[in-house]
C-alpha cells in the first residue's frame, strides 16, 4: 500500500504542475491576443485619424475586429461630417436651377444616411451598461444632432409639422440624455459642456416654444426651418462653443 501511495503522489503532483502550467500557457496567449489586437486597433485608429476623406476613414475603421465601441463612435462622428456635407449639396441644388433637379435624389441619400446613423446610435446604446461614460454622452449627443437634422428635412419636404414636433422633442431629450451623462464623466468643463451648448442653443430665441405652437402660419414654419439649419451642431456633432446669448463682448 506504502508503495502504491509513493507512486500516486508524485503523480498527483506531476498532474497538478501540468494543470498549472497549461492555466499559464493559456493566460500568456490570451493576454498577448488582446495586447496584439490593442496594437493593432492603435494604428487602424491612427491612420483613420489621418485621413480627411471621411468616407476612407471610416472603411478604415470597419477593418477593426471586433468593432470596439471606440471605433464605432469614430464612424458615426464621421458619418455626421458626411451628413453635414450631403444638406450643404442639397441647399446649393435647391439654389441652382441647373442641380435643381437633383435635389429629390440627394434628399433621399440624406435621409437614408441619418436613418443609418440613428440605428447605429440605438444599436450602440443598448450597449449601455457594458459602455463607458465617455462614450455614452458622445452618442446621445450626435443621436440628438441626427435627430435635429432629421426634423429639419421633415419640414423642408413633408411639411409635416407635428411629426417635426415629435422628432425635435426627441432630440432634447437625448440632449438632456447626454448632459446627464457627461456631469458625471471627469473631463475638461468645454467639453463637459458641450451638449449643455447644443441645448441651449436650440432652446434659444424661443425656437422650442415656437414647436409648441399648433399649425403656425406658412411664413412661421420657413422662418423656423432657417433656424433649424443655422442650429444643426457642426463636426462631431457639437456645437462650436458657447451660445452666442452667453458671450461676453471685450
């Protein structure tokens, strides 16, 4: 019995060094993939960032595996360039009378381009509890811009004031959405103030009372179609600054 237990042990023993080793062997390849993927999700992020061309950017960034939520914001930051780009071809048309004609097209590549971007958004955020705070407010802020931008086309070719309505009421409350986010998010307080901007500056000259009102006039929607555009976030989705009501004049 003595003899069979000298051998058993050291087996036992030889067995449970196998299992270690295996356990470090396994640990080792598995941090030394994310390490790799990390390096390599560096560089797809660098070279995208180098290029101006969002369009190539954001083909760069799909290359990335998985699509890290970074890189996902990343594409939807340059998809809201894009967007701006599409409604600045689609207001030279309407003014031109030769593009003119082009214009139904360039509407439909538009709004098919925010619908895009607005799934995105909704497909991201479902994410939100594995997300970080960082990532979070920035997606409700450029949801809130597509939505905003969204309500502008809806008036310019539907008319359609109360869904307009519904859709600008959306987009402040992604706003807020985002200004609840970003307060408890540790950052410099320009950039931490950036949906409180964008708020604001769409709540601005009464434009949001101005939604309240019930079928205005023809002349009053126009009016508010113009400041929906002059209101529409630029790059990124955020404002430029500080609302022009709360600058100080040197």
């Amino acid at each position: 019995m003595k003899s069979i237990l000298k051998l058993i042990i050291p087996l036992i023993g030889a067995f449970v060094l196998v299992l270690l080793g295996v356990n470090r062997i396994l640990e080792y390849r598995h941090y030394a993939t994310l390490e790799s993927q990390n390096k390599k999700l560096q560089q797809i992020n660098q070279t995208a960032d180098a290029l101006d061309d969002d369009a190539a950017a954001i083909t760069v960034y799909k290359k990335a595996v998985p699509p890290y939520p970074e890189v996902q914001l990343r594409i939807i930051q340059r998809q809201w360039s894009i967007a701006l780009e599409l409604i600045h071809q689609v207001q030279l048309a309407r003014r031109n009378l030769i593009l003119e004609e082009e214009t139904p097209a360039l509407m439909k590549k538009l709004t098919d381009h925010l619908g895009e971007m607005k799934n995105q958004c909704s497909t991201l955020l479902s994410e939100n509890d594995s997300l970080r705070r960082e990532i979070i407010w920035r997606i409700y802020n450029l949801q809130a811009s597509v939505k905003l931008m969204t309500a502008f086309l809806v008036l310019q070719n539907e008319r359609n004031w109360e869904k307009a309505q519904g859709i600008l009421r959306e987009a402040i409350a992604d706003f807020k959405s985002a200004i609840d986010v970003v307060d408890r998010v540790s950052g410099s307080s320009g950039e931490r103030n950036i949906p409180r901007w964008n708020l604001e500056l769409l709540s601005a000259q009464q434009n949001v009372k101005r939604f309240e009102m019930v079928q205005p006039p023809s002349e009053g929607r126009l009016q508010l179609e113009d400041n929906l555009e002059v209101l529409i976030p630029e790059k990124g989705g955020y404002a430029p600054g500080e609302p022009i009501e709360r600058r100080v004049e040197k």
